[in-house]
C-alpha cells in the first residue's frame, strides 16, 4: 500500500500517513510512504492532485479520513453512506491580508486543521515554506486573511514549474494554487474573497498567471469550479475523478491569465 504525500504541503500530512499506516496493518499491506516532490513519477502514474493520496492496489483515496473510514470506502469502493455531503456557505470578507511566509505556518495550519489538530506538522511545513520561499517572487508563498486578529482563511502557492502534479504543462512565470482554504468552524466562506486577493497580489508581484485544480461542484481538492469561474478562471480539461467520503468529484484544471 503506497501513501503519497507532496512533502509538508499540507501540515496534517502526518496525521494521514498514521492512519493509512493503521489501515496497511489491517488489510495486511506493507506501508510504503513516497513523497512525490522527490519522485513525481507517482504523482503521474497515479493521477495525484491532492496534497496526500492512499493507493491501495489500484483504489484511490484523497479525503483525510479515519481508517476506519478508508476501510469502509475501500470495501466499497465508493462513498461511504450516510457521510454529510459539504454545504456551501455565504462568501464572507476579511479585514486584513497577510503574506504567507515561512513565520505564519503556524497561524495558516490553525486554519484548517485547528490548533489543537493531533498530528499537525507546523515545524515541517515551515521549513517547507522555507525552501519554497527561495524559489517566489519576494519570498511570499500564498496569503492569510484575517478577521480582526484571527486567521480564518488562506490560499498557498508554488510555481507552476515546480509542481510535481501531472497537470497539462508548466508554464515559466505562472503559479499554482496548492491549497485554498477555509476554517470550517466559520459561518462563512473565506475561500471566494482569499482566491480574488491571490489574482490582484499576483498581478502586482509580476507573475503572468495563476492556475488550479478543481472540484466542479465541491472545495476539494480546491474550488468549487464556480468559485474560480467568478474569480476570472477559465475550465480547462477534466483531469478524472476523485473519491470524496461522501461522493466521486470530477477535477478540472484551471488558468488565470494576468
């Protein structure tokens, strides 16, 4: 059973390895963890545009669930009954937007994985965004937004070049959306106002481009496509589909010129 994983991207990428090691140990698989920044190889034989993917045989998991969960859906090979589908909130406003650099791993993993999330990587993905922090304009890997003086939304980026995904082509100058994100505890949905910042910050910073990968109908792995539609994205091909807990959700890929 492989795990995939895009470095520390994602902090919570421990809390998945630990749960897709407890699921190898259940159906008896040995557990190969495989970053796929060092061996991309995998990110294209298997299709991966999630920050972390469990493949067993030929079945593919993106969701960060239990293993139990994982089992289930393995079992199935499809959605888990019952599961809660995602429920779209009213788009809400910030009051202030931050760089994301190295310094705010921290405030950015309390986003969407909350601050006492067990698991969290921060110390990882700091030095994470230390690396990457070398290869942007300014140092700056994606943006915080705040209400009053908490966190509640964010979206983070490389460049298009450097993503190990088996997207269609890479573009010099241009930038890829990792992650678009909201605190789930909130009333509203921070993910709509935090992708406009990116495309106004990424103007002003000189980049010629943004691009994603969508979920048509759901945030997963980023989206839903309508919210990158209303932020002046454009479809590009479908990359296939993904197993959600709840659903399959087709992928789109999509481009912002600046």
């Amino acid at each position: 059973m492989l795990y995939l994983h895009y470095g520390a991207q994602c902090p919570g990428y421990r809390y998945m390895g630990a749960t897709a090691r407890e699921l190898a140990g259940v159906l008896n698989r040995s557990y190969v963890p495989v970053d796929v920044a060092e061996s991309p190889d995998y990110a294209v034989r298997h299709r991966m545009f999630f920050p972390a993917m469990v493949v067993v045989d030929d079945f593919r998991l993106v969701y960060p669930g239990t293993a139990q969960q994982m089992l289930e859906s393995y079992r199935r090979s499809g959605p888990i009954p019952g599961e809660l589908a995602w429920r779209e909130l009213p788009a809400g406003d910030v009051t202030s937007v931050m760089p994301l650099t190295p310094g705010r791993a921290g405030e950015a993993s309390a986003i969407c994985l909350g601050d006492g999330a067990s698991g969290v990587g921060v110390g990882d993905k700091e030095r994470w965004l230390e690396d990457e922090s070398a290869t942007v304009i300014d140092g700056i890997c994606g943006l915080i937004g705040y209400c009053a003086d908490t966190s509640v939304g964010g979206v983070e980026f490389v460049r298009e070049t450097r993503i190990p995904y088996p997207i269609p082509g890479r573009r010099e100058n241009w930038i890829f959306v990792t992650c678009l994100y909201s605190a789930p505890s909130a009333l509203s949905d921070y993910r709509p106002v935090m992708l406009q910042q990116l495309v106004g910050w990424a103007r002003e910073l000189g980049y010629r481009g943004v691009s994603a990968v969508t979920g048509e109908e759901t945030p997963y792995p980023n989206g839903p496509l309508r919210t990158f539609e209303r932020a002046g994205f454009s479809p590009g091909p479908t990359l296939g589909r993904a197993l959600l807990r709840n659903r399959w959700e087709t992928m789109r890929f999509m481009s912002c010129e600046l």
